[in-house]
C-alpha cells in the first residue's frame, strides 16, 4: 500500500511506499513521461536521473488502474495516454 502526495505543480507525482521501499517520482516533461526513484533524506548520494517510461510500463500502469494511470488519464487526458501506450506498437506496424 502507497500513500499518495503530488507536488504543488501537479506535473509530478511521487508515491511513498508504508513498506520503507524506495519513493518514486513521476513526471512529465516536454511531452515525455518519465520515473526516478529518490535517494531517502539522509542519503548522501545524488538523486538519479529521471528515465522516460517505455510503452509497456504504461500499459502496465493502464491495465492494472494504479494511482500512476489515473494522475497520468488527469494530466494528458485518456486519448494522449492510450497514444503513449501504443507508441511501440505503432512503430512495428510501419515497420512491417
């Protein structure tokens, strides 16, 4: 179980784990969705950078209805996130 606490921007979203896990910071930029996990206060190590989230972890995030989905269905509205799911897909098609 997460707790939930979106910055003031709204343009991020980090949820914080009860379990002690590492935080997760989601945001998006310049049209890109991306993640990063946050380093816990007292650690002295730099923050990691933020890394675009593929098609597939969306779809993941999208399938299973998570808090990630519904800030994001919020945020670009269900027809620029299903876009975002489907990129992959989109380019093997042309491909083909």
């Amino acid at each position: 179980m997460s707790q939930l606490v979106i910055s003031s921007g709204s343009s991020t979203l980090r949820l914080e784990a009860i379990t002690g896990d590492p935080m997760l910071e989601y945001r998006i930029e310049n049209g890109r969705i991306e993640v990063r996990k946050l380093q816990p206060k007292y650690s002295r190590d730099p923050q990691p950078e933020w890394q675009p989230m593929s098609p597939e972890q969306l779809r993941m995030h999208v399938e299973r209805n998570t808090v990630v989905a519904e800030w994001l269905k919020r945020r670009l509205g269900w027809r620029r996130l299903l876009r975002a799911c489907l990129r992959d897909s989109e380019l093997l098609q042309k491909a083909a």
